[in-house]
C-alpha cells in the first residue's frame, strides 16, 4: 500500500482514539473510511508484530508542546513530529520540547 495513504489511515485512527472512539465500535464499522482505517491498522500490525508490540508496552510520553502532533512512520516504525500551524507541513523526527 501506498506509504502516504497508510499515515492517513493511522492518523484517522489515531484521531479515533483521541476521540474515545474504539476500533470495534460501531461508529468504525459504519463509516467507509474508518473501516479502511482500522483494515490498515490491523494489517499493518500483522506486518510488523514485534514493532507494534514494543510500541504498545511502550510507557505514554509527555505532552507534546500546544499545537504539535504525532504519529508512527510506517515504513520504519519510527515516531515523526509536525506543527499544525506550520504552512508548509514541515516534519522533524526529532521530539519538539
């Protein structure tokens, strides 16, 4: 799958959660895109097992500072960083503080 297609599906789930909408809800179930969404998800940690297990033990981080966002790069598992104020959607791998 394409690699900026699979962040959209992540960040749609992500959003879901921050929302305190469950992957198994029937809201998800319901709605085309979330569906694609949580079907990414589920195949992207088959794909990765040990990757996605090491990252849900992983204990919560800090906030991140107001107007932040992040989310996990699909390719190599690593966390990247964004300012939503940010006209040119520039990312940083590195942790804002």
């Amino acid at each position: 799958m394409d690699a900026v297609l699979c962040l959209v599906h992540l960040k749609a789930v992500e959003e879901m959660s921050r929302n305190g909408c469950s992957l198994d809800s029937e809201h998800a179930a319901r709605v085309p895109s979330l569906r694609r969404a949580v079907a990414q998800l589920s195949e992207w940690r088959q794909l990765r097992p040990q990757e996605s297990a090491e990252s849900q033990a992983a204990p919560a981080e800090a906030a991140l500072p107001d107007g932040w966002q992040s989310t996990l790069d699909p390719s190599s598992g690593q966390r990247y960083y964004w300012h939503v104020g940010d006209p040119a959607g520039t990312t940083t791998w590195e942790r804002p503080s």
